[in-house]
C-alpha cells in the first residue's frame, strides 16, 4: 500500500506571498492531520481534517487554513507568508476506526520564505 | 493544553549497547503515546505506541513503558545498530480535542 504522499516537496517563496500544499493520505484513511516542523519550536500540530471537515485546530493564526476534499486528500494554504513560515510541512493520515489514533506521515514539504 | 518533555535531546551509545529515551507528558487525561523516528530528509516513522491502559509494549529490539501515576513514558532499544542512528521524537494525544504534542526529540548516535 502506497504511504501519505506530498506535493511539492520543495517550494520557494517570497514575502507576502501565498502558497498551497497537497497531500494524499494512505489509500482508505480518511483523517488528514497537518504540522509544521521548525528546529526551534518542534513539531507543531497546525489541523486535523476528517470528512472534509475540520475536526480539530492548533495554535496558529488564521493565515493557515485547510481543506479536505471527497476522496480525502488535502490541502494546506498560507497567505501572507511571513520569514518564520519558513519550515517542513507534514502531513499525516489516520486510519479508520473508533478510538484509532496512529498517524503516518509523508515526507513534507520543505518551504522556505525569501 | 498538553505539553511533553523529552530527555536526552542528545544521547551517544556504542553500537550493541542499549539506549533510553524519556518523556513526561502533562494532561492526565493524555491516553495515547506513540514513538517517532525520524531519518534525515524524511517524514516521521511510527514505530511504537502504547495506550493509557497498558504499562508496557514490546515489538523485537524496541520496547515502550507507560507509568500513568507519575506521568511518563520511556523508549527501550536494545542492541543498537548503526541503522537506529537517528532523531526520536515521543508524543502525547491530550483529552482534549487536539492532535498529537510533540517532544522537542532525542538525537541518537550510534557509536562503531
């Protein structure tokens, strides 16, 4: 079985600007969980989407926004970007089940802010 | 909300020696505490979890314990090789509705 993919893996991308990440869970998960990753602040949980709505949020402001399509794939936004944004976006799905709460990561997308 | 801690942030073994990882977690109601390993450029790798309702969980050269009365969890791996050169992050699902909190990871080194 294929695991969670992300598209782009890499993105480069200016001050003020917006950019859209993708990710496609693991055949049959319907959750989508996103995080960033940065070297000072960790692994941060940003959203966690679940039959195209949003379950659960972290703690960041409203220029990062979500959504989870149909066939559960998904996709993240920034708006706004700013320098600190600069980080490994990390998707991860879960399979489905009452109680189930593994979640397996893609690759991420590596995003820097210029 | 929950926040967990982790110990060492570095920690170097000689190769077939073992290692230990800890993490304190801070929300009692936290009922779920997976392991990651993450390798350079890649995403994090499950490769152990435990349940508030289990003290201790094996799988081959791995093995995770869960006190729940003193709040902590520590990772086991015994018979280091080189391939488990890597970082390892542990993780808390709070009863709250949030996802999964992260420890700030354990670099580990292993020694030839």
């Amino acid at each position: 079985k294929a695991g969670v993919t992300q598209t782009p893996r890499y993105l480069i991308k200016t001050r003020g600007q917006q950019v859209t990440l993708s990710c496609s869970p693991i055949s049959g998960h319907r959750s989508v969980s996103w995080y960033q990753q940065t070297p000072g602040q960790g692994l941060q949980f940003l959203f966690e989407y679940f039959s195209e709505t949003q379950r659960n949020k972290g703690n960041f402001p409203g220029r990062f926004s979500g959504r989870q399509f149909s066939n559960s794939r998904s996709e993240m936004n920034v708006s706004t970007l700013e320098l600190g944004d600069s980080a490994l976006y990390l998707c991860a799905s879960s399979p489905p089940g009452q109680g189930t709460h593994e979640q397996y990561f893609g690759p991420g997308t590596r995003l820097t802010v210029t | 909300g929950e926040n967990v801690e982790q110990h060492p942030s570095t920690l170097s073994v000689q190769e077939g020696d073992s290692a230990v990882i800890k993490c304190t977690y801070s929300d009692s109601a936290s009922n779920y505490f997976p392991w990651y390993k993450q390798e350079l450029g890649k995403g994090p790798q499950l490769i152990i979890d435990i349940r508030s309702n289990v003290g201790e969980k094996k799988d081959q050269r791995i093995a995770v314990t869960l006190n729940k009365t003193a709040k902590h969890f520590s990772l086991h791996i015994t018979e280091t090789q080189p391939e488990d050169s890597a970082v390892y992050f542990c993780a808390a699902k709070g009863g709250g509705a949030d996802g999964l909190t992260f420890g700030k990871g354990t670099h580990l080194i292993i020694q030839p």
